[in-house]
C-alpha cells in the first residue's frame, strides 16, 4: 500500500477516477446486517467514498487509512458530513475505538492489503457480538464487448516486462484481489453466518454489482490510478504522459490506448465529436463481497 502513502502519489485523481459502487451492493449489506446503526467503521477509507454513503444510515461513522493524504482527500470531500470522523491508522490498530462499539466494519477494495494475523484479533475486540463484517473488492476491468482490448489491458497489466506494469504491483495484496478475496477468511471460531459473493466477466457467473459505462478517456485516467502504474512512473522518470492530441513518445498508458484503438477500429472514434476519447463503452469488474457476522 506504499504507492498510496507516497506524497506524489494523485489522490485527487484516485477520488475523481475510481468507481462507486451501486446501490443494490449496499442494499445487500444493509439487510444483511439487519442490526443497531450506531457505529461504522470503513477501513482503508481512501477518500471517504463508502463512508460518505454510510453517513445518513448510522449515528456515527469512522473512516480510517494509514495514507495521510488519502485522509485529507476524505475531509476535504465530506466535510458537510458531520457524524463522520477521520484518523489517519492501519486497519489492525483503531485505538480510537472502543471494545464491542462497532456495529458494521467495511472495507471496500482494500482488504487485500490487511495483515489478518493482527486484523481478526482486533475486529474480535472492537465488534459488538451480532456485528457485521462486510469487505469486498474488485479485480481488472473488462471490455464487455471487445474482446482484443481487454486482452492488450491485461497484457500491459501483468507482463513482467520492465516497461509493462506487472513487475509493479504489490505482492500478495495483488494476487489476493485477482483472486476474488478467496484469502480473506473470518475465523469460524469467531465468525458465523459467512457468506461470500463473487462474479467472474468472462463466465457470466455470479451477483454482478460492479459495472459501468465508461468513456475512454476516463478509463484511460482509471488506469493511471493503479499503484503499479505509480510505481512504472518510478522506474520511468523521463517518460512523460503525451499531451491531449499531442506527439510524443508519451508513457506506458498512451502507448496501451494507442494499441487499444489499433486493435479495435470502433474506438477510434473517427465522425465522433471531441474524438476517440469521447467513445463510451461497457465495464464490467469481477468482484467479490464478503459478509460474516460476530459471533454472540
């Protein structure tokens, strides 16, 4: 979770370009829980997204995340939220929370970063008996309709070729979200009633919740979110992003949308007003949600 923590890391562009998360998700928590509202707690927060939705349903919520300028993103985004507080922490140390207090833990994309050896001891302290525990996340995107451009997005995602991306991503914390969370496992000593969704793009299998339609050129800024491209920008100091409709050698991503269109010509948007980044396509992410609730 380095890359989030650095100070050049754009955590205004990770709020501005990462997905949301639909109603029918929360909807699926929320009966699930079917418990008190007192206290929330969403860890590894980021910018404040699921902490923003949980506000009008909760007495109090808390937001935590050991990045500060992920947490100063979250305040300047939430700051006409007044029930919600933010601490800059790890989601195995919330000090600040007292034992048996929390109603409903989240974590939303995040959870393949925790350290459970610590995490399940202290979600044992903090959760009330009958608490609910929701995580879930999300994998790489899917080009529902072109089948080329997501092949070339995977190819640039995870080819271990040093100008490629996928000598960048952290390790296990990758392979954990790629793997549908199948690593997240809530002790059954503590833990009951778990229950786990997953949907999987390429089967059609599953509870689908994560989909969009998404212009190019805001999935081309999605992509600029990803750690592993923060840390490609590290390894490739001198190989600056092209300029809008400009020329250049550009980096790692202008070169991935240049194939993209090479490869799928309806992307080009030739005849299309403010050009191909202006072309909208279907997303879908497999995902996975987990739920458990405390054991009384």
């Amino acid at each position: 979770m380095t890359s989030f923590a650095s100070k050049a890391f754009s955590h205004h562009g990770y709020a501005a370009f990462r997905p949301s998360y639909p109603n029918h998700l929360y909807s699926l928590i929320f009966s699930f829980h079917n418990g008190p509202s007192s206290l929330a707690l969403d860890l590894g927060t980021g910018h404040g997204l699921v902490a923003r939705y949980l506000s009008p349903h909760f007495d109090r919520v808390i937001g935590s995340d050991p990045s500060a300028g992920m947490i100063q993103e979250a305040k300047n985004l939430s700051s006409e939220y007044t029930n919600i507080s933010f601490h800059q922490a790890s989601a195995e140390r919330s000090d600040f929370v007292n034992d048996n207090s929390v109603d409903l833990v989240v974590a939303a994309q995040a959870s393949h970063w925790f350290n459970y050896d610590s995490l399940w001891p202290e979600l044992k302290r903090i959760v009330r008996p009958g608490g609910t525990l929701a995580f879930w996340g999300y994998k790489d995107h899917v080009m529902v309709s072109h089948p080329k451009a997501t092949a070339l997005i995977n190819h640039y995602a995870y080819d271990h070729d040093p100008w490629l991306m996928g000598s960048y991503w952290q390790q296990p914390g990758r392979s954990i979200v790629q793997q549908k969370l199948r690593a997240v496992q809530p002790p059954p000593q503590d833990w009951n009633d778990i229950t786990r969704l997953e949907y999987e793009p390429e089967t059609g299998e599953g509870t689908r919740f994560m989909q969009a339609k998404m212009k190019l050129g805001t999935m081309e800024e999605y992509i600029r979110t990803w750690s592993a491209f923060h840390a490609w920008k590290g390894r490739w100091p001198n190989r600056k992003r092209r300029a809008v409709d400009g020329d250049g050698e550009g980096d790692v991503i202008d070169e991935l949308m240049d194939r993209i269109r090479e490869e799928e010509p309806e992307l080009r948007g030739e005849g299309v007003e403010g050009g191909w980044r202006e072309v909208e396509v279907d997303i879908e992410w497999g995902s996975a949600l987990i739920m458990a609730r405390k054991k009384q």
